[in-house]
C-alpha cells in the first residue's frame, strides 16, 4: 500500500462521509407534514385475533361458583383428610408434622 492509496482513500472518505451524512439529515427536514399526521391516516388494525383484547372482562356472573354449603362440605372433608395423613405418619413413628396455621 503506497501513500498515494491512502490518500485516494482519504479523500474519498472526506468526501463521501459529509455527503451520506447531509442525505441522513435530509430525511429529518420537515416536508409540510408531521409524524402525527402520518399517525392519523394510519388504517386501523383488522381484529383477527381469536384472542380476548385486554380492556374486555367478562360478562358478570349470575350465580357464585360454589355455595356455601357446598364450600362448608369441601372444607370438613380436606379437613378430615389432613387428621387422617397426620395421623398415619404418627403411628409409623415419623417426627411430628409441624401444627397447620390457624386461618
């Protein structure tokens, strides 16, 4: 490489590189209208989608889920279930079961 490359070279970059840059910068310059205005004449997205949006909740329901005494019954028997456990691992001599929160 002589030096008479480099300086093809760097003349050609010091020309090159303010040329690229004012044509970057150009795009910038207003042209009578605003990103804005291109907003607005955006079309609307289609909605395709099988999917719920976000902001749409469910309808209300009319009824609960689970009555009472169906949520008392479900209760006795987990109840129950959890004596029997504890008293299955304390008859085969495991260490005892640390005492369930009071709720």
């Amino acid at each position: 490489m002589g030096i008479a490359y480099l300086t093809k070279r760097t003349a050609a970059l010091a020309i090159g590189m303010p040329l690229l840059l004012s044509l970057s910068l150009g795009g910038c310059a207003s042209s009578g209208s605003s990103l804005m205005d291109a907003h607005a004449e955006a079309p609307a997205p289609a909605k395709t989608s099988g999917y719920l949006p976000v902001e749409d909740l469910p309808p209300a329901r009319d009824h609960a889920a689970i009555t009472p005494v169906e949520q008392a019954k479900l209760k006795k028997e987990l109840l129950a279930a959890r004596d029997r456990q504890a008293a299955a691992a304390k008859a085969q001599g495991d260490i005892s079961p640390a005492q369930p929160a009071k709720p």
